[in-house]
C-alpha cells in the first residue's frame, strides 16, 4: 500500500507512507532502497538483519534503512509484525538524524508505544485527499521527536543531555520574559532537580546562569553603536533599563554606557 508524493520541498522530501499487517515469516530482502526507509512496528514481532547483526523487535520500536545499504527483515511466523512506514530523503535528513538515537544505531527499541501514534497520524496525513507539505513536514519530525537519543541512551544519568538541552534553550530563549519553571518543563524535569544539574555542571543555579548569559548577550551589543542602553535592555530580556543598568554593574563592574565608553576607547 504505497502512494508518490512529490509536492515536497528538496529539504525533505516524503516520498511514501504505508502499513501492512504481515504474513507468518514475510520477509524483506536482503536488498537496497535509494532512499531512507522507516518503519514503526504497530503490532507483534519480527527481525531486522543490517551489517551482520539481528534486532529482534515488537510494538513501539523502530527501524531505519539508510539508502543504498543492504538490510533485511522478516516477520515473526508465530506473532507476525504489523508495520507503518515512511520513505524519505532530502538535504536536511543528515542533520536531523543526527539529534536521534539513528545516529548510533539502526534501531530505536523502548518499552512503550511512544511512536506508534505519531506514525499512524503521518500516514494518515500523507494518505489524506489535500495534502499539506508543511503539515506532513511537521508529523514527520514529531515522529523523529520520539526517537531522540535522550529517551533512549539506555543509561541512568541523563544530566548532560538535560544541561545542553537546557543550553540551548536559553541561548533561543533569553531575551524573552524566560522563567526557570518554563525550561524544567521544556525539557521535562522537576525545577528542583534543573537547579541540582546546573550546579554540578556550570557550578551556578539556572538563575545565575541566565543572568549571565544575558550580561554577556548584551556586552556584545554594546561594542556596536547601533542601539541605545534601553533598547539592549529590552533585547536581552531585562523588563527595564534600572534593572538592566544594576545587573550588568554587579556582573562588569561598570555601567553599561561605561562600558561602551571603554570599549569605544580601546582602554577595556
């Protein structure tokens, strides 16, 4: 059951979806696809042979065929699989698996049915009678949201996955009206244990490091002549130059326009 799409941007493209509810021991192969093939195991059981090692996998896993690599599958003859798939390719699929367990293994293998939803919502999107690029774009990176190495490493200790996520929230984030509840549920962890990874991997609270880190967005643009104290208060998520002002001294041991003068000078 498989349909063309080619209203796709050359970014990523979704060539075709699919399902099917397999035979006893239908198998696969060993062959190549040109493209990138995913399938998300809906129901029962089956095997996935890729450079001479078997996955055995059942409901709410994964696998990924990369193109142009020989693989095989096959069917449990006693709990056949049922499986949905997506065919896809495009210049930004590289980096986008890069930020999922893909990058490390052909398989993603949990012990829920995280996946199995969003896969079913893409065919169903994909099957619709309008399709809608942007939303089939959308469906398919929720799906590969699930996937994420974070969820699946296998270990205990998440912390430094969860401080660089935390990272790079603030580094999108920080000239917003940003609280540290907002980045614990972004990343999906208790505040109190945020603040625990924080201090054992920068030493600060989140707090602290976000107020330095827009201390120091803000010192940037202050080297520049193009926009005034109040105006880089703003930016850099301050609610007020006077708050702007008395951080940035207890942070730099001057004024902002101090600072600016100094810079100005050459004698920073």
């Amino acid at each position: 059951m498989e349909h063309s799409n080619t209203e796709n941007t050359t970014a990523l493209r979704i060539y075709y979806c699919g399902r099917e509810q397999c035979a006893p021991g239908h198998f696969w192969g060993p062959a190549i696809r040109p493209h990138y093939l995913l399938h998300v195991v809906l129901h029962g059981k089956g095997e996935f042979f890729y450079q001479e090692k078997k996955y055995e996998l059942s409901a709410g896993d994964a696998f990924l065929i990369e193109p142009m690599q020989t693989h095989y599958y096959q069917a449990d003859k006693e709990e056949p699989w049922e499986y949905a798939w997506v065919g896809f390719d495009g210049s930004c699929v590289e980096e986008v698996l890069s930020s999922t367990i893909f990058q490390s293994s052909p398989v993603f293998t949990t012990d829920s049915a995280l996946c199995i939803q969003p896969m079913i919502r893409l065919n169903a999107l994909f099957f619709a009678p309008e399709k809608n690029p942007l939303g089939l774009a959308s469906a398919f990176l929720r799906l590969l949201s699930c996937m994420t190495r974070l969820d699946t490493s296998g270990r205990n200790d998440h912390n430094e996955q969860y401080y660089q996520q935390a990272l790079e929230y603030i580094s999108n984030n920080y000239s917003y009206n940003l609280k540290i509840q907002d980045m614990a549920d972004y990343i999906g962890v208790d505040r109190t244990y945020l603040y625990k990874i924080f201090m054992r991997e920068a030493q600060i609270s989140p707090k602290q490091y976000l107020l330095q880190y827009r201390i120091r967005a803000a010192a940037k643009l202050l080297q520049t002549q193009n926009y005034n104290v109040t105006e880089i208060a703003y930016s850099c998520g301050f609610r007020d130059s006077a708050a702007f002002c008395y951080h940035f001294r207890q942070q730099i041991g001057m004024t902002p326009r101090q600072y600016r003068e100094k810079i100005r000078s050459g004698t920073y």
